[in-house]
C-alpha cells in the first residue's frame, strides 16, 4: 500500500495560473515488499510530476514535485483535474524499476487526487 502525505486526497495551487507553480506530496511504502509507482495526469502539459514513476522501496519514503503550468483560468468554472496515483509490486529478485510490473504484474491500486485552486 502507498501512503499519501499531503492535505487529504486534494493538490491545491494558487489562482489565477500566471506563472510556473511547485508543490511537493510525499509517498510513503510502509509494506515489506517493493513497490513500483506512477503518477498520470489527465492533462497533457499542464501539469509534470518529477519523478513521474519509479521504485519505492520498503518501510521509504519518497517526495515527488508536481509542477502546474501556466494556463488561462477562468474563476467561474475552475478545472476540474485530478492526478492518479498507481502502484503494483514489483516482481521478485527485482530491485530497478521496471514498466513491465503494471503491464504483467499483480493488481495495479490506484488512489485519486483532485487538483483545486485557491481563488
């Protein structure tokens, strides 16, 4: 299992989006077993999550940067984005990340995080 630690299940950036925004989310594998993860966007450019996938080992931690571009936003309908989270464990013997664990590995778990904006 894969810990998020950030304020609940939300990534908050400051309205409006005029320059380039960081903010950082810690991933925590508290389990015996490594675990490989990954995190999507679904909006191309937008948003660049660094390191974007890799390997968590266990009972580590790792904090990764998610980075939101500047885009046009309009306060009356603000984006509703969200950032997807997934981990599979790795296969055994295997120590570097490989893409291959969430093709042909076990149960791909995913946790769901909104993106809001502070007006």
């Amino acid at each position: 299992m894969v810990q998020i630690f950030h304020f609940g299940l939300q990534v908050w950036f400051n309205a409006p989006c005029l320059s380039e925004q960081v903010t950082a989310l810690k991933l925590s594998n508290p389990g015996n077993r490594l675990l490989g993860y990954r995190v999507v966007s679904k909006v191309e450019n937008r948003y660049v999550v660094l390191p974007s996938q890799g390997a968590l080992q266990p009972k580590k931690d790792i904090t990764i940067n998610i980075i939101c571009h500047p885009f046009p936003f309009k306060s009356e309908s603000p984006p509703v984005d969200t950032l997807i989270i997934e981990w599979v464990d790795a296969f055994e013997g295997e120590t570097d990340f490989n893409e291959d664990w969430f093709v042909m590995g076990g149960i791909v778990r995913k946790k769901i995080l909104s993106v809001k904006f502070n007006p």
